[in-house]
C-alpha cells in the first residue's frame, strides 16, 4: 500500500474509488508517451506502438492477475490499501467482518475462484474491446466525414460503410471464398459502428448513476461491474496486511518445496521462481516510479534544451548621446524657458527632431523654411522635422 485518503471505517471514500478506477488510464497514457519519446532513437519500439493496445492489455494482464491472486484487489486498488469481497458469502470463503462505515454491522466474504477470474476479464478484457471499438468507430466516422467534406457522398450514407468495402467489392468480382468472409467482417464492423455509440452511453449513464449513488452512500457498489459479480470494495486493515504477507510467505515456499529434479535444475527453477516473484512484488510501486523518474528526465532535459534554443535577450543600447551645439550656431539661452531665436519665453513650443531642441513655432519654422537646417547644430533640416508640442493639462 502507498498511500490512504482519509476517511472512516471500512468503506472506502468516493475519491478513493475514483482515484483506482482512474490510475490505469493515467498509467496507459504516460507509457504510451515515454515509448513515443524513446522510439525516436529506438525505431523498433515502433512495433510495439503499432500494437499498444494488446501490449498493455497482457501487461495488465499479468499485474492484476497476480494482485487478485495475491491481495484480493486490483493493480490500482492494491495501492490504495482496498480489498475486494464477496457480498454474498458461501460456504468456500472466510467471512471477514465490515462494519460498513459503522452504520450497520455486517458480513463480507473472500471473493471465490470465479469472482477473481471474473474480475480479470472485467478489469482488462472489456477496456481492450471498448478501445477497440472506440477505435474503429473513430476510423469510420473520419472517413465518414472526410468523403462528406469531400462530396463524394453525405455523412449519412457513409457513416455505415465499412473500411473494407473496396477489398469486398473487388472479392466479388473475382467470386472466391473470401467474399463471404469479407462480408461478414464488413457487416460486423458496420455493426460495431452502429452499437457503439449506445454502448458507450448506456455504459457512461450507468456508471455515472452508480457513482453518484455511491457518492450519496445509497449503494455499496462503486460499479455496474462490481454489483454484477456481487463484490464489495473496503479498506484492508492492518492486520489483513500481516496476514497476506504470511500467506504469501507461506505459499511462495510451498511452491518451492514442489520443486522436482537434479540439484542443478532446483537451483536454476529457484533462481526463477525467485526473479518471478521479485518483479511481480515491485511492478507497482516499480512501475510507476519508473513513469515518474522518466517524466522527471524528460523534463529537466526539456527545460535545457529550450534554454539552450531560446534567443539571447540583450539589454536595449544607450540613447546616443544629443548632439552638440555648432560653432557658429545661435547660442543656448541661460533661461531654458526662452526661445533661443526670440529670446522670449516660448509660446506654442515646437522640437526639431534631428537635434531635440525646442523653439516658438513660429520662430522655428520660419529659420527652416529659409535655411533649411537647425539653427543650434546647423543639422540639416526640412519642415517635416518640426514637432509640435502639447503640454498635458
């Protein structure tokens, strides 16, 4: 267990039960984009992109197969200190007390055989179809759009065409046994395309109304799924803990016991047996470690690199220095509120751009409409260079 929300008594908070439904999403997604970030220099993990959906569908496989085997609770639900139990119990499993949030005393049994492999199929089995169908829906729907788009048909008549109808057409004129095949993996995806969306809503509805019911703690069930296979989802105490990890113990060295052959063949199923066990005990925290350390490298690289790509950022230059004032230029007044033409205090000020000093209006377009230049610096100068001023009120 790495960690525990808060709460009372045995029954698992919402955000606890929504925090294990969601963790192998997230898992899915941050393996899919480290393989996507490695296969840029490993071009052979492209094959294994090409088949991400059946890859982490055995991953997952293994990991939830071994953590029921072990634990009674998912991948994700192991984490979280949550065990699975059987709403019903029979005469084959262990009743273990559930107090049901201290409302109602009750008795919840071990899950059984069927419960367990149940929970397999529906833990790994259902999210592999629903992907695929999600995805050859979306095929169908893009091309359905794109012919749309395109004119080469509407969107209605498209939608429930299939991606193989070019190849079943041409199967037919040439009148060989696949076209019977083709025809039925034809109608089978206009199936899967017509379903789909129903399915979808329907599965989306009924979880949203569960949970819901769950978070208004009007049901034990987080799940459709879980109230089909009649298990209830609690928090394993700390002596459940012990008691697995004995048992665990237990087993794991009967199982060596078994062990059958020379001393050298023992030896190496030990060592085995051994390796086995280890990464199956460390594939949860280890895997999402592993994501976590990853995304932390590409991170502190990615930071580098952009640092190392962005454009250095230089302080603006010094204005130039203003220019000087000519020898044989009118001389600065003493009073900097004079005209240095009129010598009187300056009405309707105006600035020469080309040397910034500042005249009467008048006094100033005049001198430049006559000698083309400013009468300080001597700069040359035209009437377009003068600058009205405005004082701000």
């Amino acid at each position: 267990m790495l960690m525990q929300v808060g709460g009372e008594g045995m029954r698992p908070t919402f955000f606890e039960m929504a925090a294990a439904q969601h963790l192998p999403a997230s898992l899915r997604a941050a393996l899919l984009y480290s393989l996507g970030v490695m296969a840029q220099r490993r071009p052979i993990l492209h094959k294994v992109l090409d088949y991400s959906d059946e890859a982490f569908s055995a991953l997952m496989l293994l990991l939830e197969a071994h953590s029921l085997r072990i634990s009674d609770a998912s991948f994700a639900e192991a984490l979280y200190g949550l065990r699975r139990r059987s709403a019903v119990p029979t005469s084959e499993s262990s009743a273990v007390s559930n107090n049901r949030s201290n409302r109602e005393p009750g008795r919840l049994g071990a899950i059984s055989r069927r419960q367990r492999n149940l929970s397999v199929l529906f833990l790994v089995g259902l999210p592999y179809l629903r992907s695929k169908m999600e995805a050859v829906y979306n095929a169908q729907r893009g091309g359905a759009l794109q012919a749309a788009f395109w004119g080469t048909g509407d969107a209605d008549s498209v939608e429930v065409e299939s991606v193989g109808d070019a190849s079943r057409n041409r199967d037919q004129r040439l009148g060989s046994d696949a076209t019977m095949l083709q025809s039925i993996k034809s109608r089978f995806l206009k199936l899967c395309v017509q379903i789909y969306p129903w399915v979808h809503a329907s599965h989306e509805g009924l979880s949203f109304a569960y949970q819901l019911l769950y978070l208004l703690d009007a049901t034990e069930f987080y799940s459709p799924a879980l109230h089909f296979l009649g298990i209830q989802v609690t928090r394993a105490s700390g002596q459940e803990l012990m008691d697995a990890s004995k048992q665990i113990a237990e087993r794991r060295k009967r199982e060596f016991g078994r062990l059958r052959g020379s001393p050298i063949l023992k030896t190496i199923q030990r060592g085995l047996l051994r390796t086995a066990y280890g990464f199956l005990d460390y594939a949860q925290s280890g895997l999402i470690a592993a994501v976590f350390i990853f995304k932390m490298v590409e991170w502190w690289y990615q930071s580098a690199e952009q640092r190392l790509i962005s454009p250095t950022v230089y302080p603006p230059p010094p204005p130039p220095p203003p220019p000087k004032v000519a020898k044989d230029g009118i001389p600065l007044p003493e009073d900097r509120t004079s005209c240095p033409l009129c010598l009187e205090k300056r009405t309707n000020p105006a600035m020469v751009a080309v040397s910034g000093y500042v005249f009467c209006y008048p006094c100033i377009y005049n001198y430049v409409n006559q000698y083309r230049r400013c009468p300080i610096t001597l700069i040359s100068a035209s009437e377009d260079k003068i600058r009205r001023l405005y004082y701000d009120a």
